[in-house]
C-alpha cells in the first residue's frame, strides 16, 4: 500500500515496538498554526492556570512557614504574573504595533493582580488583601 503526501504536508515516520507509524498532522503549510497562535493558546492556559490558583481558599494552601519566612509567595507573584504578559506579548504578530500593545499587556496585568486581591479579600475564604502581593504582581508585569 502507498500513501501519497502533499509536499506541502508536514509528516513524520516513527518506529515503535518493532512496526513503523506514519505520523501525519491535520495540517498542512496553508493552515499551520502561526507562532502567535501557539503563544495565545499558552497564555489563555497560563491565565486560566494562574486564576485557579491564585482563587483557591486559603485552608487548601500549604502552611509552610519557611515560604512566609523568605517572602517565596512574592516571587511565585513575580513569575505568574511575568509569565502571564510575556506569553500575552509573544501574541502580537505586527512589530509596528508592539510597544503600545505592550503597553496595554502591561497595565492589563495589573489590573488583573489589583482585581484578583479584591476578589480574594471579598469573595474567596481564608484569603486576605495584600498590598505587596499587588506590588509583587506589577513588578513581574513590568519585568516581562
């Protein structure tokens, strides 16, 4: 049997447990995913990540006293949230526009970080409303 493959295909041929596969993706050149496209798909999955944790009650987090002691929850602020806008940055495709969407990236996040310690001191139980963590989070947004 001969399988015939457009040129334009990206295809692959791997071996296992003695017997070769054909790998063939449902896309081809005309409708590859773009760079950006993949970016976005990880920042809404890095977003949606960083809400869940960030809205969980505080009764389910570790109490680990060496995480206070050495202030590490400012740096798991830092990197969410500088995740969260270099992913959202790697989005924009037109590099002419970039320094204002970045701009607007930037202030997005935090807003979001200010947005997420209201929500936690009103809505979400044993969480409270921390100043360094919102400085925390704009100091990963700026740093992005």
């Amino acid at each position: 049997m001969r399988i015939m493959i457009p040129a334009d295909c990206i295809a692959g041929v791997f071996q296992m447990e003695g017997e070769l596969f054909l790998w063939l993706p449902y896309f081809c050149k005309n409708n590859l995913l773009k760079r950006t496209d993949y970016c976005l798909i990880a920042a809404i999955i890095w977003l949606l990540t960083t809400t869940l944790l960030l809205c969980l009650p505080g009764n389910d987090l570790p109490d680990i006293s060496w995480i206070e002691q050495w202030h590490i929850d400012k740096l798991i602020h830092i990197i969410l949230f500088f995740g969260w806008v270099f992913l959202f940055a790697n989005t924009i495709a037109d590099y002419r526009k970039r320094l204002r969407r970045m701009v607007w990236i930037v202030l997005a996040g935090i807003a979001y970080g200010i947005l997420i310690e209201f929500i936690q001191k009103y809505w979400i139980p044993h969480r409270s409303f921390d100043v360094d963590d919102m400085v925390a989070d704009a100091a990963g947004c700026l740093l992005a």
